[in-house]
C-alpha cells in the first residue's frame, strides 16, 4: 500500500531527506553536509543513497511509497524533469536529467520542482494553507522565492519557472542593481544578500550605527545582524527592514492584482524579524490597495518554516493522487 511520501531536499550547504506518513507527521529523515564539492552525478548519488538508507532502516519499501519528491534552489525544468541552472552548487548542473538518474534506481514515481514550489504545496497541504485553495507562498531570505497555488494546483507555466517574482520589478527607478542585471527588482530592495547595501546607503548618508556598523565593516552586515539592530533601537536597522518590508508589500500588492488570492504566506530568513515585519508589509498592501480589496485577505507567516521545504517536496507526490 502507498503509505509513505518521500521528500529530498537538496540545498548547497545541507541535503536532507525524509519519509513521512500521509498526513504530513514524520516516519525518519536525515541531513548531510558532504554533497557540496561533488559533482552532478556525485551529488545524484549521494540523494540516491541517502533515501535508499532511510527506506532499509525504516523497513520500508519502494512500493509503499507514494512517490519521491525533491525539491532544490534553483531554475527547473519540472515536465522534463531537469535541473536547468543552479548558483547554490559548484557542479554547473546545465538542464541535468537528475529525475531521470533518481528515477531509475527506485520502484516508485520521482518529482522535481524548485523549493519554494515544494514550500507552498508544503504548506497548502499541511501548513498555514491548509483551509485554502488559492494562495501565494513567498520566502524572503537570501533571495526571493514564490509558490503561486490556484484552485489547489501549482501554477508552474510552460516548462515550470513561473513564479520568479524576484525578478519582478518593483521600483524602475532604483539605483539597486540585481544579479540579474535589471534595477528595482523586488530581491534586490528586499532579500538578505541585499541589507548589507541598504545599510550602507543610510551610512553614506550620514546616519549614525548603534551596533558598530560603519562603512569599514558595512558588509559584514546580514539579517542576523539586523535582529539584533532591532533589538537594540537601532535606527538604520529598522529603516532597512522597513525598507524590505516596503519591497515586499509592493510585491504582495501586485500580486494581489493579478491572482486574487485568499492568503499570503510568507516565510523565510527575514520573517525571523518577527510581528513587526508583518505589519509592515501589511502596512505597505494596505495602502496600495485601498478600496480595491474586495475579499478578506491574509498575509500570514510560514507554519511549517525550516521544515517546509522537506515536507513540501514529499507533499508533491501527493499533487497528482
Ligand atoms: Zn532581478
């Protein structure tokens, strides 16, 4: 009997993969840390092993597995099953069939799909979504990801890359320029490996630190620094966050626009800022939108966080049942 839902997460500093019941509690998993130097088929094998290692130990079988799902950071191919390009590891990848190479040691059905994809199912299944059917999933850390749900179905688009909200454009007017080489997108005025810059715009400025930041030492400064900014009253911290909150409420704005969603839920690093973030992005929505909000709408955070990406990758499985 297909009892059983497994679920990898493959990140570029930690692999982790799990088996779970159906209704999301957890059988067994496990986390590595050694697959990042290796190279693509050194990586797939390390995943193969990995699950294979969980199944014996939990006496489970291939065939009481709903299926495998692995989720990973980056652009996927998901109908071909491809991994397209990925920053998070040193082995190139280059549209890698890594479905096809996983697929072929186990009796079972293998998914893949990008990991804020894998988040959103994750929590429409088991998470913060669970009592809805249409709903946004954004995660706010080193960059911006998103997971678009309508009518309980992934929104994936052509071959599976829709939903790169990061690289929406939120202010043309920027001086920012993202990785991608367009100014204002939405990840580079609101994500963690962009605060460092903000702060130092405030310092350039002229505005004082209270926790030691100066133009010397600027870079150094990441969300972990920022909480502890808040903490402190930290001016220049809070008007960062204030300002990535800002981002992301312009984004939740737009996105509000095109899909009409009954829930946003959103996840990631900066979330760990807490209640005040919320409401300033809240704060943000809501003075966009105006008289235009004709249904309820929540802007919720993530309930299943660190886990998300694990438990969402194994829920997959359960997207075609
Ligand atoms: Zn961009």
């Amino acid at each position: 009997m297909k009892r059983y839902l497994c679920g990898v997460d493959l990140g570029g500093t930690k692999l982790s993969a799990g088996i779970f019941n159906a209704d999301g509690t957890v059988v067994d998993k496990r986390k590595v840390f050694d697959h990042k130097d290796l190279d693509c088929d050194g990586i797939t094998n390390r995943v193969i092993a990995l699950i294979r290692e969980l199944l014996d130990n939990n006496g489970i079988m291939d065939e009481d597995l709903q299926g495998i799902g692995i989720c990973m950071a980056g652009h996927v191919n998901y109908k071909k099953g491809l991994l397209i390009t990925s920053s998070n590891f040193k082995a190139g990848f280059n549209n890698y069939p890594i479905r096809e190479k996983v697929a072929r040691k186990f009796r079972t059905h293998v998914i893949l799909d990008n990991d804020a994809n894998a988040q959103a199912y994750g929590e429409l299944m088991f998470g913060a979504g669970r009592n809805f059917s249409d709903l946004i999933f954004l995660t706010v850390s080193t960059g911006v990801g998103c997971g678009i749900i309508v009518d309980r179905k992934l929104i994936r688009g052509m071959t599976g890359t829709a939903g790169e909200v990061g690289h929406t454009i939120v202010d043309p007017h920027s001086d920012v320029m993202c990785s991608c080489g367009n100014h204002g997108c939405l990840m580079s005025l609101s994500s963690g490996q962009y605060l460092a810059g903000m702060y130092r715009k405030y310092l350039a400025a002229g505005e004082k630190s209270s926790i030691g930041v100066d133009l010397s030492n600027v870079d150094d400064f990441n969300g972990m620094m920022m909480r502890r900014g808040l903490e402190d009253d930290d001016v220049i911290s809070r008007k960062v966050l204030a300002d990535s909150a800002s981002a992301v409420g312009i984004g939740v704005y737009n996105l509000f626009q095109v899909l009409n969603p009954e829930i946003f839920i959103i996840g990631g690093g900066l979330t760990n800022c807490g209640e005040i973030y919320f409401d300033m992005i809240e704060e943000k929505f809501l003075s966009l939108v105006k008289k235009m909000m004709y249904d309820k709408i929540e802007i919720r955070p993530s309930a299943l966080g660190n886990s998300a990406g694990l438990l969402g990758a194994a829920a997959l499985t359960l997207e075609q049942v």
